[in-house]
C-alpha cells in the first residue's frame, strides 16, 4: 500500500510535505499547557475547532486548520503543552507531539502565560527552540490591558531579544504577531495557498477506545495522533491532510462518541458535539467497531447519525487480528450484524488490524467504491425503467380506495443520490413502500454504503389544480 503522508523528520521532509499542500508554509503554536494556545489557534483561523477550557492540557493532539493573515495562507498548527505534568505516558506522548509540530515548522509561536509569569518550564522550552535554528517568536499571553504589558518585560530573563504582548481572548497585539508571522515566512509561489477542492473529506467515528486514532496513524504512515489505552484520549477532532495513490484527502480523527447518560464532564460534551459537528463536513464516515466485541446499540445509533446526515458509511471492523483464529469468519460476523441491526444491511464492511495493519490494503478500495456510488449520477431512462419494473412487481397500497399513480422520476441531486418521483396522491405512498423502492434503486444502480433521498410530488399541473 503506497500512500504520502503529512511527515517530517528533518527540514528537508517538511519542505517535501508542505509542498504536497500546495507550498504553504506550517505556523506551529507551542508552550505550556493553559498558556491560551488552543483560544489563540481558534482567533487566528476565525473559528473555533479546537476546545479551550481552563483545565490545563485539554489539546492533546495536533490540531492543524488553514490560516490566512492579509494576503497570506499558510498551515497552523495547535499542539499540546511541552510541560511533562504528570510524568505519564500520556503526557509524554503530549510532549512528543508538540516537539514533532515544533520540528516540522517553518515558523514557532513559542507562548507564555503572563499572567503566572516565568516558570522553569519555560526555560526548557527556550533552549530547545533555539536548537531548532528557525524562526521561533516569542509571544506574552493574557496581557488584557496596556498596564499588564508590563509583565511581559519578566521574560526578557530567558535571554529573548524580543518578546510580543498580547491577550488571545480580546485580540490586543494579535495582529502585531502576526505582521511579524508573514514577515518571516518562507516565500511561496502564486499558486500557493489554493485549497485543495478535490480532496475528500473522511470522519473516522464510532464509541471510545475502538482504535480510531491508532487507524489514523496507520493510515497516515506515523504517530499523528496519540494512542493510549485510556478512553477519550482524542477530543479535538484531528485534521490530517494527506494523499494515497495520487488521490487528496483530509482524514478527521473525532472523539469517541458515548452514550448520553454517560456523557456527564463537560469538557467530553464539547467533544462529541464536535464529532458530530465534523460529521457535517465529511463525505465518507469510517464507524470504526471492535472486533473482539460484539456490535452494540451505540455502534448503530452513531451509523444513524452518519446516515441521517446523508454521509457515505463503511464499517470498519478494527482489531480483527485479536479475534481467535476460529472465530474469524466474515460472513458470520456480518450475518450476526445484518440480524441485529437490519439498517445495516446495505452497509459494506472491511476487516482490518490498525495495529498491524494486517488488510489495510483493502480499505481505500472500499472508499472509492463508496464515493462512486455517493456521487452516482443516473440516466433518467434507467431510472423510470426501475421504477415501472418495481411498481409493476408490487402496486403501492391503497387508501379510502385511493391509490398512488407514478408518472416519471428524475434525480435531482448527487452525495446522496437524490430522486424525485412524481404521481398521482403522493401524500399516500407509505414508508414501507418508499422503502421497497429505495431498495430497488439501490439495487439497480449499486447503491450500498450511501443514503437515498426518495421524494414524491405531485406533477405541476395537478399541484396549480390543488392551489384553486
């Protein structure tokens, strides 16, 4: 399996990378945790991806979301804190991924909490920048008003020649630091900056601790997002932009969704609205199941989720190399599913490991398999003859001696298919029926994996009759 991932251990490799994006320049955002990294991503980008909460250490992951300052784009990076708090493996893993974002910059935003003033912590942080012999700005957070600036002057204690001022929370020196950013980025040519509109977008979803971060970094080729064996360890949802076998995509890693009553600390809330929100933008949604359990009324309340949201949908069955050898049979296992959860009938399935990456090479396959059929466009003859073969094999029921009389279909819209079929008292075609329809249609047009839009209209003439 050949895919290019967003990777880059020297300078030489992030140059390669960010040329895979277009030549735009990486901005990483570094420091302690609660300096107001995540609140000064979130400014910057016009928006709000990333949580920010007043507990330290919220981001985890790196949060990466195009920038723009005046007439230049480039890449910014949100990251975890650099400080080892509780010398866990998490929070070296938080580290690691803060050092790695530092590592593929062509620019560092070092912040620091002026608030606290200057901590040890930031010394350390200091030194090591200066190691990485690139632009590294050195910028005082939480300075709310001109008498805090003050404070920012404590820093000078680190040997910094310069030091930028400024609160995250109300824009005061923002736009200072970022005259001083674009000054000092790389130049880019003209077509630089040009999003990339064929890229396609896959949420990986499903309940917590099923293996979706780990099926990221597998798929990306490195340790995008941190794996630990602790639920909820991903909040943000990770963009990671990348490109397999010459094909765009921008992979989202989302945190776990649980059920409502279990979702109880505020800050997890946040993170399964986000996972939702994330399905929003998603053309494909991977629901990423563990094997060595079986499928849980969770699993299918989030695939409706994707469904209601007209997104394509595979099931990814994870950690299939944890399943005892005797108990591998896929036809079984899908049976078992398809029994349960009837909805999921027409749902393809992949079974893989992310941990060892055993059948990966039969994921991407999968995926386009699925685009094809989200986006298929159908010729309008084919799709009356289907619909007289099907009503011909089964007449919709009638009501008060009443029966629905179909004209002709058409479809009016692609990712999901979307056809509008008008009859004769469309107000009586029953769920049931429409249903007996979709199937036909899916069935017809190879249609497994994507939601169908099915609406039924009076013909015009007979609807300017109702109006009189």
């Amino acid at each position: 399996m050949r895919h290019k991932a967003i990777r880059a251990s020297t300078s030489q490799d992030a140059a390669r990378a960010s040329a895979r994006l277009g030549h735009l320049p990486v901005v990483a955002i570094v420091g302690r945790p609660n300096a107001g990294k995540s609140l000064l991503f979130n400014r910057l980008i016009h928006g709000q991806p990333a949580i920010v909460d007043s507990q330290p250490g919220v981001t985890r992951d790196r949060n990466i979301a195009l920038g723009r300052w005046e007439d230049r784009a480039f890449l910014l990076v949100d990251t975890g804190g650099f400080e080892d708090q509780d010398g866990s493996a998490l929070a070296a893993s938080v580290r690691a991924q803060s050092a790695l974002a530092a590592e593929e910059a062509d620019l560092v935003i070092a912040l620091f909490d002026g608030r606290e003033g200057v901590n040890p912590a930031d010394r350390d942080l200091v030194q090591g920048l200066r190691r990485l012999r690139k632009p590294v700005l050195f910028a005082i957070n939480k300075l709310d008003t001109p008498a805090h600036e003050d404070a920012a002057a404590e820093f000078f204690a680190l040997g910094l020649e310069e030091v930028l001022p400024l609160s995250a929370a109300h824009g005061l020196g923002v736009a200072a630091l970022m005259d001083r950013v674009v000054a000092l980025l790389p130049g880019m040519p003209e077509s630089a900056g040009q999003a990339d509109a064929a890229a396609t977008t896959l949420a990986i979803i499903g309940r917590p601790n099923v293996g979706k971060s780990s099926l990221m970094n597998r798929i990306v080729g490195y340790d995008r997002a941190i794996v630990d064996a602790t639920p909820g360890t991903t909040r943000d949802p990770v963009d990671t932009p990348f490109v397999h076998d010459g094909k765009s995509y921008l992979l989202v890693d989302t945190a776990g969704i649980r059920r409502r009553p279990r979702v109880q600390d505020q800050l997890e809330r946040s993170s399964a609205v986000r996972a939702l929100r994330a399905l929003e933008r998603a053309e494909v949604a991977l629901l990423v199941i563990d094997a060595t359990q079986a499928m849980t009324d969770q699993d299918a309340r989030i695939a409706g989720y994707a469904w209601e949201r007209g997104r394509a949908l595979l099931l990814v069955i994870n950690k299939w190399d944890a399943v005892p050898r005797e108990r591998r049979d896929r036809p079984r296992v899908l049976g078992t599913v398809h029994r349960q959860y009837p909805t999921l009938a027409e749902v393809p399935a992949v079974f893989l490991s992310a941990r060892t990456g055993a059948h990966l090479d039969e994921l991407f396959p999968a995926i386009e398999a699925l685009l094809a059929a989200h986006r298929r466009e159908v010729r309008t003859v084919h799709l009356n003859q289907v619909l007289e073969a099907a009503a011909q094999a089964q007449s919709p029921p009638s009501s008060g001696g009443k029966r629905p009389r179909f004209f002709y279909a058409t479809q009016t819209g692609t990712a999901p298919p979307n056809f509008t079929i008008f009859c004769h008292h469309p107000e009586l075609v029953t769920t049931a029926y429409e249903r007996y329809l979709a199937n036909a249609f899916r069935s017809a047009f190879d249609l497994r994996g994507t939601p169908l839009r099915l609406r039924f209209r009076a013909r015009p003439r007979e609807q300017s009759q109702a109006r009189q």
